[in-house]
C-alpha cells in the first residue's frame, strides 16, 4: 500500500497487505499437486532442478559408487575372516 492508499477492510483488520490472486500461479502443476494432497497452502517445498541432466549424472556416478562402497565392505569382511581363519584367529571371542 503506498502513502495515498486508503487501507480495505481486510488490511486494516489484519495490518497486512492483501495481494490480489495470480491466476498463473494458481494454475501451476506444483499447486494443482499440492491441493490434490489437500496441503493448506498451494505449495510444495523444493523447486524444480534447472539443470536436470547434469544432476542425473552426478546422482548415477553417486550410486555407482554407493555400490561399489557396500561391495567392498562385504568383500573386505570375508577376506578379514579368511585371515584370522589361516592365521588361527578363531578362538577371539571365548567359544
């Protein structure tokens, strides 16, 4: 509201100002999604990914080696038991 501008009922009630409706926005996948959840708000929290295909790739190499971590970390056990086993490491843990 600038300096001229007689408040509306609503803002003098509230003290905030009242933004007319933005039909585009209202319109927008993200708040179509949104009141089909039945969210209060036509919101959903997050954006969408200005460079999706870059993020991809960077998610594919990420699993890749998520993969290749939980591999090694099996592989690594059975070798590290295979050692105590030849090196007569059975009796570690009192049995």
């Amino acid at each position: 509201m600038t300096a001229g501008e007689q408040p509306t009922g609503e803002e003098q009630q509230t003290g905030e100002l009242v933004l007319p409706a933005d039909s585009d926005a209202y319109d927008s996948p993200r708040a179509t999604q949104a009141r089909a959840r039945g969210l209060a708000a036509p919101y959903i929290a997050g954006g969408l990914d200005p460079d999706i295909e870059a993020t991809q790739r960077k998610e594919r190499r990420d699993i890749r080696l998520l993969i290749a971590m939980i591999v090694a970390v099996v592989l690594a056990g059975f070798v590290l038991g295979y050692l105590a086993n030849l090196l007569g490491l059975t009796n570690l843990l009192g049995s």
